[in-house]
C-alpha cells in the first residue's frame, strides 16, 4: 500500500498597524471605503471595542512537499496607497 501526502505549508512575517480605534475615533476615524462597502455596520464601527487593523506582509515563505521552498519579499515601497 502506497499511500501519497500533498503538503503546502505558507509561512507570513507580517506588521500590524492599527488603522482605527473605536475608543479613539478623532485620532484614527473609520476607513471610509468600509462604510460605503458596509453602511449597516456603521454603529460597530464606532463602538468603543471596534478596532480596524491593516496586515503588511513582508515576506511569503511557501513550503510545497516538505522539499521546494520559495520565498517571496513584498516591497511595500512600490505600494502607492499609503
């Protein structure tokens, strides 16, 4: 009996960064294209526990049968929208 695994594993190194807090609405409001996607979720956005958080990938690690490692590295220099 043979039997055959197909294992990908994907490791992230990431930053968070707080893009808003609901406690701190003056400091960091909500993200507008949110609401304008979500309008009846506008009472949650403000609640004082709401936090939207942004996740920055530094780099890829993607592990394909325990033998082919690849690694990919994201410039975030080239990224226009900060």
């Amino acid at each position: 009996m043979r039997i055959a695994f197909a294992v990908t594993t994907i490791f992230l190194f990431f930053t968070l960064l707080t893009v808003y807090a609901g406690d701190n609405m003056k400091a960091f409001p909500p993200p507008n294209e949110y609401l304008i996607k979500h309008p009846y979720l506008e009472e949650f956005a403000h609640s004082p526990s709401c936090e939207f958080i942004e996740i920055r990938v530094k780099r890829y690690i993607l592990v394909e049968r325990f033998q082919n490692v690849t690694e990919y590295r994201i410039d975030h220099d080239m990224d226009h929208t900060t």
